[in-house]
C-alpha cells in the first residue's frame, strides 16, 4: 500500500490511468437493457447463496449475511453514527487535500520561479519523496496526538508531494522561447509566471491533483486505522478488532459506496475538463 | 564572372570601411561571432562579423541555411552572448535582453492557450505598457485587420495555418510599435500573393513609424523589394559575402518593382554571389 504512495507521477496530461479511460462501448439499448438485468440476476444470486447458504451457526457468524450487514447499516443511520464517521473521514480528507494542494502547488511555482533555489533543494526533496508517507504516521501521532490534525498531516504531506513534483514537471516542462518571447516584450518574473509558466503547468497540476485525491482517500484510511476513535478506517478496525464480522462487512460495504461515489465525481469532472479543453 | 566577384569585393570592402559606431547607428556588431559547444562538438556558426544598422534603416540578411542568420538576430536580442567581439545597441553593449527590439522568432512562440486575438494582445497587458481595456481591443482589432486575419479572432493557434499564425506572430510582434523589429523569416509560409500584400503593409508601416528593421530571408526579390541595404552571407560558419545597397527610390512598389530592369540587375549581381554559396552549403 505504501509502495503506492510513492510511486511518481510521471503522467502526462490527457495520459490517464488505465481503468478511467473505459469509455463504454456502443451498444444498442436492448443488449444494454440486457446486461443490466443480467447484472441484478448476478448480484441476486450471490446474495441468494450468501444469505441462505446451508452452513453451520459457526461459519454463519464469520459469514454474516446480507440481512444482518442491511440491518446493521440502517442502524447506523438511524442513531448518526454512520454520518459522523463519513463526515470524520471527509474532513481529514478534504482538509489535508486542499492544504496540501495549496502548499505543493504554490512550492512548486516558486521553484520553478527560483530554478537555484530548487537545484539546491533537489536532492532533499527527493529523499522525502521516496520515503513512504505513512512511516510518518507513528510519528505524526507523537507529535500532533490521535486525533484529527496528525490524521490531516499524513494526509497533506503525501498529496503536497505529489503536487510538488506534478507542479514542478509542468514548470520545467514550459517552452523556455515562450518565456523568452515575453521577457524581450518586456514581462516582469511574475507576468512571465502568471502569463506562461501557470498556464502552461496546468494540465501537469491538474492531473496531479486528479491523482491524488485517490492517494488522500488512502492515506486518510490508513491514519484511521492505526489510531482513530472516529472514521471509517475506525469503524473497520472497531468492529473487526471486536470480532464483529457483520459490522467490518458494513463497514466495508460503506467503503465501497464512498470509493464508487468518489471515482464517479472524477470521472465527471475529468470528462467536463476534456471537454473544456477541446 | 571574374569582373563581377570583383566588383563584389569592392563593395564589401566599402561597406566595411564604414564600421566605426556612429551616433546614427543603432545596432553595430564588432567583430562579433558564435560558437557552440554541443556535447563535446564544437560548432562554428558565425565567423567574426562586422555590420552596423543605421537609425531607420532597412537590412535584409540572405544566405545559405545553416549560415548563422538567426545566430546574428539573436546575438541582437541578447539571448544569446557573442564568443567574441562586441554587439552594441544605441552604441552601448547589449548585455541582458534587449528590450528595445521586437523580435519576431522564426519558430512560432505564439501561447497555445490563448486566442489569437489575445496573443496578439499579450504586449499590451504588461504593466510596462500601460493600456486601458478599450484602447486595447481597438489596436488589436487594427493589427487582426492589418494581417489579413479578421474573423478569426477566437481561434486557437492549433486552430490556425502555419501562414495565419506567422500573421498573429507579426501582428503581436508590431501591435507594441517596437524601435526595432528583428524579423527572422517572417513570410516564408505564405503564399505569393499574400506574401506581397504583407511586405507592402511592412514597408508602409516600418516608414510611418521610422522603425529599424533586421530582416532575414531566404528569397532574395523579398529582400531587394524592401531593404536598403542587402547583406549576403556565406555557408557555415557565415561570414560577410557581399553587401549591396538599393538604390530604389521609397515608397516602393512592391506589386511592379520585381518587373523593372533595376531590379532584375540588383537580382542577378546578388544571385551570382548567393547560388555559389547556396551550392557550397553542406546543410542542404
Ligand atoms: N543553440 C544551439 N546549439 C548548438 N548549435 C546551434 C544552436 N543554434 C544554432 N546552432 C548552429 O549554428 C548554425 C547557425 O544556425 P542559425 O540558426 O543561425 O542558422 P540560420 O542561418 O538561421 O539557418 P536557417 O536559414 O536554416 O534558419 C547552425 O549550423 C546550427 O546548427
Ligand atoms: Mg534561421
């Protein structure tokens, strides 16, 4: 998992990851109307079987069964706890998101505003690029507690490195006679930024920050599941750490939605930004 | 042949005796030539040269590809150092950027991203020039009607032809009223046609606002139609083949003046001395 988080980001723009390029494939809607149905009969049957599989009381407990996670999900929702735990898990996302967004993003432009100051700073930044983010994680909670800011610093550290170095390829990726073409026109160092270096950066920055909300959402459950008393990861961990199978199947089973949910809203944004661009 | 090599030599020969920097001068080059140095090769691209640009002053430089033409227009610009020798401007050493100069690359520098008429615009949105938002939009829908390219405002340069986007490259570059505008192939991608309307709209526009022009070319009728003096440059390493002055009275007329015997002799007294140098060229 964390040889994930620090795989680079040597994505070109328009380069995407190979499972959100699937473009459905034409179909006529009966074949369509098909596969759906098809689909529903699949997911019925597996929770057919999963739900009256003729087994022992003691396999049944590690089982669970489909009516037992449903009625535990509505419990959930019904006395809120479900939607504190989103809503811990959203925050410390969301948060250590945009921060580390912000910095890496605004490191980024100065370095390639300041290339002396980035050659000299190169190989630190690297050492700290290739270093698991979450080995940091132990020591975040030493530093910062358990609760949500320690949870943020993980998370904002591993998207700032992203961002840093999507941010600092598309600066050095910049035609260097466009920026001379508006020096000679008379630009200062910051119209030559803001006029050519930001524009031109953006589709790296922009992937980046496409990358890395998967790698928040990561880090966001990792740091929950080391030590939280709040968030998904939290719940997973409570619920198994307690031998309740059917409540670490809820909780994975609200996973699921999150992550679906989550992809779904890039997927939309990645294909109105597509679509923009053309 | 042999008259007319030496008839050339003369000319050159008086042309360089002229070399001291004036007041009137605006860019003299002293001796100034290039090498570079790529990976572990070492590349002569200009040989020492001598050439000064009056005040106002219309120089086309012709030669051989590969001879140092862009070379010498960068070493003007100040993107480049000289290996040796001196480049002045105003009579001082050009040392950082020019900024005095409009410089029109002979690589497209247009910004990907933005509009035509909003890379022609770009000059004017720099806090060094100062200009109100209406003001701007006039000049740019002056300059877009100038190049010929009303109507396509809102085109992308991807979406524009190699010729349409030298125009926005030429109308950004004027669009600012330079002193001095270095041209480096600056209609090379139009079509003959077209090519005429731009140099008569040049000659008309670089006389009403006295600019100093450095043009490069490589068609030698463009050159002789709009320069008043002609500098022919040998292959690689380039160095100073002959220099001509046109003695054609201004403004010229750039649709006939190719038709006139003047012009057919300036032609072929420069042609003698470019074919051999053009045959010599190992670039091509
Ligand atoms: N940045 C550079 N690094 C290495 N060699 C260079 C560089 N720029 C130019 N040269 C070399 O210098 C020589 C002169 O180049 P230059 O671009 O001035 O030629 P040119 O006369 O403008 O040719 P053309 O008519 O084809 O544009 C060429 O042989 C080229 O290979
Ligand atoms: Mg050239």
């Amino acid at each position: 998992m964390s040889g994930e988080v620090m795989t680079r980001t040597a994505a070109l723009p328009g380069q995407t990851e190979a499972e959100e390029d699937v473009t459905p494939e034409p179909q006529g809607t009966m074949s369509m109307r098909y596969m759906v149905i098809a689909r529903i009969m699949l997911v019925a049957a597996m929770f057919g079987a999963w739900e009256f599989a003729p087994v022992s009381r003691g396999i049944k407990f590690w089982l669970s069964s489909p009516s037992a996670i449903l009625s535990t999900l509505w419990g959930w929702m019904v006395d809120g706890s479900l939607w504190a735990h989103l809503g811990a898990t959203l925050s410390v996302m969301v948060t250590g998101y945009v921060l580390g967004c912000a910095v890496g993003i605004s490191l980024g432009l100065l370095f390639g505003f300041l290339p002396r100051v980035y050659r000299v700073l190169v190989p630190f930044i690297a050492a700290f690029y290739a270093l698991p983010k979450i080995a940091l994680a132990p020591l975040f909670i030493i530093l910062l507690g358990i609760g949500m800011s320690s949870k943020v610093a993980l998370v904002a550290i591993t998207v700032f490195f992203l961002l840093l170095n999507s941010t600092i390829d598309g600066v050095r990726d910049v035609d260097r006679d466009l920026v001379q073409s508006l020096r000679l026109m008379g630009a200062t160092r910051i119209e030559v930024l803001r006029k050519v270096l930001l524009p031109s950066a953006l589709p790296w920055i922009f992937t980046g920050a496409r990358i890395s909300v998967r790698y928040a959402f990561t880090a966001t459950l990792l740091a929950e599941l080391i030590a939280a008393n709040r968030g998904l990861g939290f719940l997973i961990e409570f619920n198994s750490g307690n031998f309740n199978a059917t409540g670490s199947y809820a909780a994975i089973v609200v996973l699921v939605a999150f992550s679906v949910t989550l992809t779904e809203i890039l997927t939309r944004v990645q294909a109105m930004t597509a679509m923009h661009r053309n | 042949m042999r008259m007319e090599n030496n008839v050339q030599d003369k000319i050159a020969a008086a042309a360089s005796t002229d070399q001291a920097a004036t007041v009137a001068d605006k860019i003299n080059l002293e001796g100034a030539s290039k090498t570079f140095h790529m990976r572990g090769q070492v590349i002569r691209a200009l040989q020492a040269i001598d050439l000064s640009v009056r005040r106002e002053e219309f120089v086309a430089l012709v030669g051989p590809s590969g001879c140092g033409k862009s070379t010498i227009l960068n070493l003007v610009a100040g993107l480049l150092p000289p290996s040796a020798g001196t480049v002045l401007y105003d009579g001082r050493p050009v040392r950082d950027l020019n900024r005095r100069v409009g410089y029109m690359t002979q690589k497209d520098t247009l910004l990907p991203w933005r509009r035509a008429a909003d890379n022609i615009r770009v000059a004017l949105e720099l806090r060094c020039r100062p200009t109100s938002h209406s003001e701007a939009d006039e000049k740019v829908a002056r300059m877009m009607e100038l190049v010929g390219l009303k109507g396509f405002e809102n085109h992308y340069p991807s979406e524009l032809s190699g010729g349409m986007r030298k125009r926005t490259l030429l109308a950004r570059t004027l669009i600012y009223e330079p002193e001095t505008l270095l041209m480096d192939e600056p209609f090379g991608a139009l079509d003959a046609q077209l090519k005429l309307i731009m140099l008569d709209q040049l000659q008309a526009l670089t006389q009403q606002r006295r600019i100093t022009v450095l043009f490069v070319t490589h068609d030698l009728g463009e050159a002789i139609t709009l320069a008043d003096r002609v500098v022919v440059f040998s292959a690689r390493p380039g160095r100073i083949r002959a220099i001509r002055n046109i003695d054609l009275p201004r403004p010229r007329d750039v649709f006939r003046i190719r038709f006139t015997d003047v012009f057919a002799r300036y032609h072929e007294e420069l042609w003698d001395v470019l074919k051999d140098e053009v045959t010599k060229g190992t670039d091509i």
